[in-house]
C-alpha cells in the first residue's frame, strides 16, 4: 500500500493509514463473516480458492485480513495460473489440502464455480449473505458438538 499510495501523491503516513482503513472497511470481511470463518475454524479445514489478482493471497488473508493460520490451502487463481470454474484449480485445492471430493464444501457468490465444483464431487453452496450460509450449515449438522474440538 505504501508504495501505491505514495505513486498517488499520499505520502504521510497518517494520511496512508485513513485510506487503507477506508478501503479495507468498505470491501473487506464483514464482521458476521469473519465470526462465521472462527467459528467454523474451531471444527474444520478451511481453504481458500480464489480467482484473485493476489498471488500472495496468503500473506493478505493472514495479515491484512487477521486470518494467520486459518486458512490451508489458499490457492489463488494469480500463482496458480488456472481460476474458477476449471476443474484443474479445484483438483489442485483438493490436492494441496490432500482431501476427497465427498470430503469438502465449496462456497462461492457464483453459480458457474459452484456448479464446477460439484461437477467433480464436492458438496457446494451458492453464497448469498452470510445469514443464510449459517443457517444451510446448521441445517446440515455442521455446528455439532461433536465436529468441534
């Protein structure tokens, strides 16, 4: 951000930190989210398979997005050289975090990705707000006592 910002003539820190807030607070992790992603971080795996500009997408979501550690894989579309629908980034998520199809949950905002994803076995969940993703995984059994440690 820095160096980005001090291309646009933004060049005191003060100034640099208002902007990102600003940015960040306006598309980042809305907070019942980012409470849904802990809770079910508690329980679960949780990957990442993005169609993202970041190839670093790793580093962003543990620091800028204070997510360090939850999520494995992250495999972003940029790195990969490969993005979503094809089924190769899905195989390769699937590979890196050494699971089963009938063994994963796809969530994405985009029918053609879930529709991808459930093409080679994954169970998957068009995203609409995150209210509803709670209820469907709560419907399913995935807040049983026993799927926490």
């Amino acid at each position: 951000w820095k160096n980005r910002l001090q291309a646009l003539g933004i060049s005191n820190q003060t100034d640099q930190e208002a902007f990102v807030h600003k940015i960040e607070s306006s598309r980042g992790i809305y907070p019942a989210m980012r409470t849904l992603i802990h809770r079910l971080h508690q329980g679960y795996r949780l990957g990442i398979v993005s169609n993202t500009y970041l190839p670093d997408l790793d580093t962003y979501l543990a620091y800028e997005c204070n997510f360090p550690g939850v999520f494995d894989p992250v495999i972003s579309s940029a790195r990969e050289g490969i993005a979503k629908p094809e089924p190769a980034i899905f195989e390769r998520a699937l590979q890196r975090g050494q699971c089963q199809p009938h063994e994963t949950l796809f969530v994405d905002d985009l029918e053609r990705n879930t529709l991808a994803a459930s093409a080679i076995g994954m169970r998957a969940i068009v995203f609409t707000s995150t209210d509803a993703l709670q209820k469907q995984l709560e419907a399913w059994g995935l807040f049983a006592r026993d799927n926490f440690a």
